[in-house]
C-alpha cells in the first residue's frame, strides 16, 4: 500500500477497448501482481481487490478496512481453469451433492454466487482464516472479469468498505471509506445489483446458504433442491450444559459474517416491520415509528418508498428508495441511501422493512445486521 495516495480511473464496462480503459486495467493488474490493493466494481458492490496467492498482498486488504484476521475473503476466479487453482478438488461427499454443485456453477456463473469448496495448498491460509474451505465465486461485470483476466491471477476481493460499514456501491462510497488506504481504484460507476453475493455451502442433503445474496434462495432451489438458510440465535449464543446461554464468537460461527453488526450506517438504525401487512396498515406503522423518532432524534433520515407519507411538519432528511414492491430497484439503491442520509447528517434512520422473500431476503439480512446493536 501506498500511503496516503489512492489513484481513480474511470473506465466504462461498455467500451474496454479504448486506449484509456485497456491502459487502466493495465496498471490495476501491475498494482495486484506487485502485491498491491485495488478497488474495482463487481455487478453486486465495489470490492477491494488484492492476489489471492499472495499472503503479503492479502494482509494489505486486512489493514486497510482495518477488518479482523478471523473473517475470511472471498476468492474471485475468471474461469474454470482458475478454479483449479484455488480448489484442490470439488467436494464429493455424495454424487448428488456433485450434481448439485455441478448444476449450481452452470446456472450461477459468472454470476452473484459464492461457493464454499476446499481450498488448494496455493491459497495462504490467511485468506480463509484458517478454514478447509474457501469461498470462490466467478464475477459477471465485465470491468471485474477484464481485471482478472489481465492480472491473470485470482483475486481475493471483499466488499471495499470500512469493516462494519455500509457496502459500497459506487467509487465515492469507496473513496469515502478507503482513500488514501489503497492504492487503486478502477470507477467504473455504479454497482447493478446494490447486494452482495449468496453465499453457499452444498453438502450433501441440502444447499445451506450462510448468506441470502443477489441470486435469491427460490432460484437456488429451482436449479439444484433444497436450501437450509443457516441463522445463527439472535445473539449468536448457544445453550450450554447447564441451559446458560454460551456467547458464540463469530470466528467459531462456520461463516463468520453471519454473525455481527455489518453493513452498519453510523446512525441508529430503526426498521418497522411492515412484512406482510397490506400498505393502509403499512402505512399507518411506518407514520407512527417515524413520528416517534422524528421526536427523538436530532437529525431524522428516513428511507422512503414511492407515494408513502410523511408526517405532516415533517422536517428531516428524506432518500427517495424506490417503489415499494420493486425489490430490485430497492435492493440496488440500499446501501445508497444509507450512506446518503448518513453523509448528509442523519442520526437516527428509519427504513421499512421488505418482505423476505426473493431479494427481499438480503435486504432484510443486511438491515438487520446493520440494525444490530454493537
Ligand atoms: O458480492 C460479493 O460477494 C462481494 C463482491 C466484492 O464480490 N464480496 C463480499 O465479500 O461481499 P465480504 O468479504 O464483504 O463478505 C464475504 C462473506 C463474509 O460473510 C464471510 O464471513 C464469508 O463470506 N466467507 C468468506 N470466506 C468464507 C469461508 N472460507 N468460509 C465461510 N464463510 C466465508
Ligand atoms: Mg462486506
């Protein structure tokens, strides 16, 4: 890492052949194959992106979100020969299980999924924190397959926030976090999908997805049978022998970010439970919780979707989410508008909570991990 200086370049996912984005991607791979850290957009979020094969070059990826040694990375790949690297074998538990996995990767990728496999001697153990598995996943945006490709290398890439923060969507976000902590990033505008990928682990009666993610747990099942989603107790803790609670740490969770604050805005969060209730009913909760906050707080933000009220006087910041329903726009402008009404002074944000179903399963994951207290 260079201290002190990030370098952005903008480049377009439509035009990677001009002079100007093939010479960015150039310099991005120099950067990763020296050991260095780039930021570079993916179609879930930015990720911040080092050589997964390289202890030194992942260690720099740690220090700068400043992210503890018991999370483990995400390994980016850009085809099946890269897999080969990064994988010792493909799990083999049950033929069925084979097939499931088989399946999965066909559907899914390149695409939003991450899967959990055993992980080859080339990958240091930091990246996995010490685990037998490591996640792998093949990105689809074409600036993210293009930057693997030059640098010839598979990239260990977690989302290039802050650890803890809201995830990163466009470069700004990304700056705003991270400047002068990496050493590139490639500003290749906004992110498509706004969530991050699902994570999934085949064994070998069921699919279990440690998180819900962009592909969402119907598809999963359609393609390739039953999913278990994995939710750890409220309070990651577990009863011992004696029937006390036994606090869990999230490194001894078997995906440790199931299991903390995350994705967090520096506010207080307020969800209003809004799931399954028709919109007059909807609307009558979300008027009273914001009309509660809005008393409390000093400076009230509220994620608000398309034609819902507001208090009469209502006087606090307000980021136009989207049409409640459409969990595709509200998925891809979350973390927007988080940081929006954060930047803009917010320190209490009220946001309605959408149906868990399809996307609406990872919105609801990340609200309520960001909603967590600390
Ligand atoms: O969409 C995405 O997945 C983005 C983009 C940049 O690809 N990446 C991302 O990475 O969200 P990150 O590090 O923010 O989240 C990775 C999640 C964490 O919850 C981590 O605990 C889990 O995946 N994970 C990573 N490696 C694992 C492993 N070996 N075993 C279990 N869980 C793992
Ligand atoms: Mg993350």
């Amino acid at each position: 890492m260079t201290p002190g200086h990030t370098t952005r370049l903008p480049l377009s996912a439509d035009q990677l052949d001009t002079p100007s984005a093939r010479s960015a991607l150039h310099q991005a791979a120099e950067i990763l194959r020296s050991g260095g850290t780039v930021a570079f957009p993916t179609e879930t979020v930015y990720g911040l992106g080092a050589n997964a094969l390289q202890a030194d070059a992942v260690a720099g990826i740690f220090a700068a979100k400043q992210r503890p040694s018991w999370d483990p990375l995400i390994v980016h790949i850009a085809d099946m020969a890269m897999l080969a690297t990064v994988a010792s074998h493909l799990p083999q538990p049950s033929q069925s299980a084979e097939q499931a996995l088989q399946r999965l990767m066909d559907a899914f990728w390149p695409g939003p999924l991450t899967l959990l496999l055993p992980k080859s001697a080339a990958i240091p153990d930091s990246v996995t924190a010490g685990r037998p598995l490591v996640a792998v996943r093949m990105p689809a945006h074409p600036i993210a397959r293009a930057l693997l490709v030059a640098a010839g290398l598979p990239i260990a890439a977690p989302s290039a926030n802050r650890f803890g923060h809201t995830s990163p969507t466009t470069a700004q976000h990304v700056l705003d976090d991270l400047d002068g902590r990496i050493d590139l990033l490639l500003d290749g505008g906004p992110a498509w999908q706004g969530v991050e990928s699902t994570v999934v682990e085949v064994q070998p009666h069921s699919l279990v997805v440690y998180r819900p993610g962009a592909i969402a747990i119907e598809d999963l099942e359609r393609v390739a049978g039953p999913v278990t989603l994995y939710r750890p107790s409220p309070d990651h803790s577990s009863q011992g022998p004696s029937g006390h609670p036994l606090s869990t740490p999230p490194e001894s969770l078997p995906s440790p970010g199931v299991g903390i604050r995350h994705y967090a805005p520096n506010a207080r969060l307020v969800l209003v439970d809004v799931q399954s209730q028709p919109l007059p009913e909807a609307h009558r909760l979300w008027l009273a919780k914001v009309g509660e906050h809005a008393a409390n707080a000093a400076r009230l933000g509220v994620m608000l979707p398309a034609g819902w009220p507001l208090p009469t006087a209502f006087s606090g910041l307000r980021y136009e989410w989207g049409p409640w329903g459409n969990d595709r726009e509200l998925a891809a402008r979350l973390f927007a508008g988080l940081r929006h009404l954060e930047d803009h002074g917010a320190d209490c944000i009220v946001c309605p909570l959408p149906s868990a179903t399809g996307l609406g399963l990872a919105m609801e994951d990340r609200l309520l991990k960001a909603a967590r207290a600390e």
